[in-house]
C-alpha cells in the first residue's frame, strides 16, 4: 500500500490559489524606471561628493535633482500607464537610499575650527534611518497579507523636510552660506525633520497596530 504524504492536499491546494508572481520583462526599462535608476546613480555622484567636500553649491544642486526626479518618475508611470513591478522595488529603495545615505554621509562633517560642519548628529541621522527601514519593512508585511498601508500626508511632509534639511545642510557648509542667520534657519530645518519624522513613525506605527487589531 502506497504511502501518501497527509499534507500534499494542502500544498497543492495552496499553490492553485496563491497568486503567480508578476514577471519583469523587458517593459520594465521604461522611461519612469529609467529616471529612477538615474537617480540611483545621483546618489552615489552626491555621496562621494560629500566623502570629498569638494563644492557644497554642486553636491545641494545635485541633490535637489535627484530628489525631483522622485515626483517626475511617479507623475509619469501614473499619467502613462507605465507602472511596473520594477519600478514599485525600485522606486521607494532609490527614495531611502538618498534619503537615509545623505543623512549618514553628512552626520560624518562635523566641521572643524575653519569649516563649518553640517549640523547633522548621528543620532539624527540614526532616528531617520531607523524610521525608514521599520515602516518599510512593517508595509512590506501588512501589503503582502493584503492590508493597505498606503502614505498619509504626514508621510509626505516629513519628506519634504527631510529633502529641506539636507539642501539647507549641504549649503551650510559653504562659506558664502555659512552665516549666523543661514545657520539658525538650518538648524530650524532640521529639528523640524527630525520631529515629523518621529511624528510619522509613531502615527504610521499606531495605523498599523489598528490594522493588525482589526
């Protein structure tokens, strides 16, 4: 008498009704997904420009882009039909990655008694790392199971803010920027980042404690 396995009923009836995988095709190096990309490699141009100080002016300026190109690949997947499963991986990782390594990279310009420094802690840039990367992982696992997680506007504020701070830091560091008044103004811009920050994790954290309790 043949020995049957007791759980194959059940595995097959998992794999008839779980979902197949989206594919990544060649559709996929559209133009949204490009610009992405694109700023995948700002990113890294903006690190090693902050690693060497070299223009403070240029590196803000290349920051800027990168950070408008994050609206522009969005507005044009949405307007055109043209989202894909890559872009929805690529997308939000090229966001933490400028975001978070600028924040990092930029913790580490202390300033000296000649050069002014950034403004930015460690621990700063620590609460936004840590905050990027537990919302993204507690989105990821509340989408799988088919919860929406979507932004909020406390979301968007708080990256709005965060792209504010770093511009206003990168500028600081030069010395037609670094005044008293730029640097107040600075250092208002980075309070406030880091207060929405924590404001959002808490609120994003909250919405999806009432999902899990539902």
């Amino acid at each position: 008498m043949p020995v049957t396995d007791p759980t194959a009923d059940i595995k097959n009836a998992a794999e008839v009704s779980a979902p197949p995988l989206p594919r990544i095709d060649r559709r996929s190096l559209n133009v949204p997904n490009c610009i992405t990309l694109a700023r995948l490699v700002l990113a890294v141009g903006l690190f090693a420009m902050i690693s060497l100080g070299s223009s403070w002016i240029a590196a803000a300026v290349m920051f800027v882009i990168a950070a408008a190109t994050d609206a522009l690949d969005g507005f044009i997947a949405r307007k055109y039909g043209l989202v894909t499963t890559l872009g929805r991986i690529l997308d939000p990782f090229a966001d933490k990655i400028i975001i978070c390594g600028a924040f990092l990279f930029l913790a580490a310009k202390q300033g000296t008694a000649t050069e002014p420094g950034s403004g930015i802690n460690a621990w700063m840039a620590l609460i936004v790392f840590g905050r990027e990367m537990f919302i993204t992982s507690l989105r990821a696992f509340l989408e799988q199971h088919g919860r929406d997680f979507s932004a909020v506007w406390s979301g968007k504020i708080k990256m709005a803010l965060q792209c504010a701070a770093v511009t206003a830091s990168l500028l600081s560091m030069d010395p037609q920027f670094a005044t008293p008044n730029f640097i107040i103004g600075r250092d208002l811009v980075l309070w406030s980042a880091v207060a929405v920050t924590i404001y959002s994790g808490v609120e994003y954290t909250y919405r999806a404690y009432r999902i899990l309790r539902a």
